[in-house]
C-alpha cells in the first residue's frame, strides 16, 4: 500500500514476516474479531507504544495525518491485501 511506504511504516513492518515490529499479517490475526481494533491501533501509530509485541517501542507518528493512519491500519486489520 503506499499510504503504508511513503509514511516509512515498511521501515519496521513487513506484510508476512517480522523485521523490527510485527508483521502486518501477525497484527491482523491477533486484533482479528476485536471490535475497537481499528481505534485501539490508531492511537498507537499516532502516539507510539511498548509491550505489545516485546521491548521494542514503536514510535509516534504525529506528522502523519488521520485520514492515512485510517486508512493503513484498516488495511493491516484487512490482511494487507495486495490489491
């Protein structure tokens, strides 16, 4: 997705393997049936987080606007489709 590669998500995520962070595959499965995923999600990309996925904090993104952090993690929570 390149709302995903121009707002350097694909820096620590991959769609099907762990680089940095999980992958985005991992993310989905593991919010999958989680009604308040989509929000719970856009506050960490906005804000930044640890302990989720170990010790490695995920940083803010705070330049990056509301409509592409919706868009992204709607697209993780999707299964990062190809299309």
């Amino acid at each position: 997705m390149k709302v995903a590669q121009t707002n350097a998500c694909m820096g620590c995520h991959a769609v099907d393997r762990k680089l940095v962070g999980p992958s985005f595959k991992d993310i989905a499965a593991r919010y999958k049936g989680d009604a308040a995923a989509q929000a719970k999600l856009e506050k960490k990309v906005r804000d930044g987080g640890a302990g989720v996925w170990g010790a490695i904090p995920m940083p803010s993104h705070p330049g990056m606007s509301a409509a592409d952090i919706h868009s992204v993690v709607g697209w993780v929570l999707a299964g990062s489709p190809s299309k």
